[in-house]
C-alpha cells in the first residue's frame, strides 16, 4: 500500500481523479490532496513527480434551471436537449418512475429527487415541497459537485406516482448537466458550481391559465383544488422560489398581453428574455444595434400578422442591481417558416447556420409556446448553452494543467 501526496501548483480539474484510487478524488481548487493507493501505476506517477492533466475532456458544464411546477420546464428541456441532436430518455433498464432524461450530451436531473420528506412525510410536518425543510441541500451539493468533478453518484429518487422517495439510480458525469427543479439557485454551495442559470419566471395569472390546462385536461383535477393548490404554494413560493431569480443569468418573464386592452384569455404572450451581461461566455442577444433603445413591429410585407399583430423591443436595462438586455415580444406568429424573417435582425444567436432558430422552431411546432416569445426565446437559450459549452470546452483544452507530486 503506497501513500501518495499530490501537490500542485495550481487548481486541479475534475480530470485529476483519473491518477487517485477510486473514491479518492482531486477536486476543484484543492491544491493538494493526500491518498493510499495498491496500485504501483499511481505511485510511480506520484515517485515520478509528474502528473499531466489534459484538462478539458472530461470538463461537465452544470447548468441550472429554476421555475415553480407546471411552469414549462419540461418543455424548455425537450428543446435544449434537441439543440444537441439525439433523444432524451430515462435510464434504460432503470426505475420507470425515473425523473432522470439522458441523451447523448446532456443528463437531466430533476431536483425533487432531492426531497428529504416524502408526501405523507411533509403531511405530517407541515410544509409544502418548497420549503428548505423538505429538501437535502447538503446532498445536492455533494452529488452536484462530485458529478461536476467527473464522478458517478448515487442519486436517490422521488417518486411522482406513489409520493415516496425510492431506491437511487446511478448517475454517470455527462458532458452538460442540467440540474433543473424548484432550487436549483437556492443554495449557495450549488449556485456555485452553475455555468450557467435560467429562471422560467411565469406570471401569476399565466401559471393560472396553463395549470388548468394541464391539470384539468391532462390530470383530472377540479377548478377548485387547482386554485387552492397554487394558494397554498403562494407563501412558500414567494419566500424560496422567486427569490431566486436575481441569481439568473437569464430570466424568461411570461406575461399577458399589452396588445389587447384588458385581456383576460391569457392566450397572446408577452415575453421578455431578460439577459446579464458580463457573464462569462455569454453575450446577450440584440435587435438591430447592441446597446440602442428599439421598438420594432415586424409585421406587413414580409411577416402575416393578423389581430393584435407582434411588437418587439430591445433595451437596456437593470435587474436587481444587475445592468441586462432585454429582449421582448408580444404577440404571436401567423406562420413560422417566416420566422426567418425575425431570425435575421437578431444578432449574438449563436447559431451554426442561417435560419437554425426558424428550423428548431418549425421542427417543435407542436410543443407549447411555438407560436410566440416562449418557444423564441428557450429556443435562442438553448443555442446559447450549447456555445457556452463549446467555448468552456475549447478554453480547457487549450489549457492543459500540470500536477506535480
Ligand atoms: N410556452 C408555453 N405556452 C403555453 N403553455 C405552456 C407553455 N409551456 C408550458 N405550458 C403549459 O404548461 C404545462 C406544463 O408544462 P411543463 O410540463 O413543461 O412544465 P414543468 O415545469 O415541467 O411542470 P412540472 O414541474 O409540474 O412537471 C404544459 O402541459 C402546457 O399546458
Ligand atoms: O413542486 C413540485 C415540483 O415538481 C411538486 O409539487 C413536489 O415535487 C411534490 O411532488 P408531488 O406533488 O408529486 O408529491
């Protein structure tokens, strides 16, 4: 049995637990780490004085994404994933009640499998699946920050059909971890390890429209339980989950309409992609000229507009303290092939070719949200993360890191 000191001269990525025995691992800004090791490969390394690290190939951008129940997060996944080609799915051979979604690129997690109190467990004590006191953030934080620095975890499950936290599935380190669920931002400590995080912040007379439509069609609940579900929600929801919306580095607000007076039908959008700046490897979308104050009506010659029509505006502005872009549109497309039309005043998309966001757009055309500012702007978020992921993996691999032992 050898015992191996590791010390280096400058922070170590997650590629480093390749060169320490299993379950010994060098993570992220530790300067030194000390292990026992059988294996002579190790120690030789260790006696050498050498250990190379190719950083980069092994780099997990974790991505976070935060919204209440029922607010498109489920959708907004489906579109990501699709930037990335490849279908997403549960663990094959797993728990059919898998929340996990793994595809070639990405693994989906969703937080509530970090519930510490399962339904009758929460019944009993109190508190809605909100609050703090429902949830383990210290095993989030472990698990999220293992997976970051390449090492499968042992994830547990919440059961969505029979309320109870069942057996863990294996969760291997992917190349884009989206961790997405009610608090992804609400712990420090996992805040921290985001590259990158996104709020689904859906108005209340919005969250209203679309849970009916789910609950009631899809679910069979009542019109009376769907609105004291959300009242009992409201407190806990204001405390914990919307807080965290100042911590984003995109906001995507949904709200009703001002292209038609007193709207109540809650059908035509107002959307707002509300974008940092100043966040590293990402540059906010803009309309027409980076940094200028515009109010833009696509419709007529080549945009079919019909009853209350679209308007765009672009600007800059600030958020919590923080100087954003924002990008909205109100209103709702006709026809999508002429998206492209839009597509082209837009610049920063991160596209690969002309006209990818029209043909993401038209390829989803029946997922909710296509026809307006939703499915738009989780569309250009979804390009955007995939260009952050190629500039963190460029960056990496560019850099490669010595460890000396
Ligand atoms: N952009 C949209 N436009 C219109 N309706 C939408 C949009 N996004 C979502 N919805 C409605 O909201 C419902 C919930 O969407 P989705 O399943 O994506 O949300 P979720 O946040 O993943 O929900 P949960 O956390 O409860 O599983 C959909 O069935 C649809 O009715
Ligand atoms: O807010 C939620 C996140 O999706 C759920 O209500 C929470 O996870 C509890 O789930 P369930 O209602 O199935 O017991």
């Amino acid at each position: 049995m050898a015992i191996c000191t590791v010390y280096t001269t400058q922070s170590l990525n997650s590629t480093c637990s390749i060169y320490t025995p299993a379950k010994t691992h060098l993570g992220f800004n530790q300067k030194h780490v000390v292990f026992y090791s059988s294996s002579k490969k190790t120690s030789r390394r260790a006696a050498n004085g050498v250990i190379t690290c190719s950083a980069g190939d092994s780099q997990t951008v974790v991505i976070g994404l935060a919204a209440d129940s029922g607010c498109g997060k489920s959708t907004f996944m489906r579109r990501l994933t699709s930037v990335f080609g490849g279908a997403a799915e549960p663990p094959k051979g797993g728990n059919p009640d898998s929340n996990t979604l793994i595809s070639d690129t990405t693994t989906v997690i969703c937080l509530d499998d970090y519930h510490s109190l399962d339904r009758t467990g929460r019944k009993e004590k109190g508190v809605t699946a909100l609050d703090p006191r429902a949830n383990d953030f210290d095993l989030m934080y472990e698990q999220v920050k293992a997976l970051k620095d390449g090492i499968a975890v042992e994830k547990p499950i919440y059961n969505h059909v029979t309320g109870l936290l069942d057996p863990p599935e294996l969760i291997k380190p992917p190349k884009i971890l989206v961790i997405e669920g009610l608090h992804p931002m609400f712990d420090e400590r996992v805040r921290d390890l985001l590259d990158f995080s996104i709020y689904l912040d859906i108005s209340n007379e919005v969250k209203f429209a679309w849970k009916i439509q789910r609950d009631m069609a899809e679910r069979g609940h009542s019109l009376e339980s769907i609105k004291a579900s959300i009242e009992a929600r409201k407190p806990d929801f204001d405390a914990y989950i919307d807080p965290q919306k100042q911590h984003a580095d995109a906001v995507i607000e949904v709200l009703p309409t001002q292209l038609i007076p007193d709207d109540n039908e809650g059908k035509v959008l107002r959307v707002k992609l509300i974008m940092k700046e100043g966040v590293k490897y990402f540059s906010p979308v803009y309309l027409f000229d980076e940094g200028s104050t515009i109010s833009w009506i696509p419709c007529g010659r080549k945009l079919t507009c019909s009853y209350p029509g679209i308007k765009f505006f672009y600007g800059p502005d600030t958020y919590f303290g923080h100087e954003v872009s924002v990008l909205e549109m109100d209103g709702q497309f006709d026809r999508l092939d002429e998206l492209i039309y839009v597509e082209s005043h837009l610049s920063n998309i991160s596209t690969k070719f002309y006209g990818e966001i029209t043909q993401q757009m038209l390829k989803h055309a029946d997922f909710p949200g296509s026809n307006n500012g939703t499915g738009l702007f989780q569309t250009i978020i979804g390009l955007k993360i995939r260009d952050l992921y190629e500039q963190i993996i460029t960056s990496k691999a560019g850099a490669p890191v010595e460890a000396k032992a």
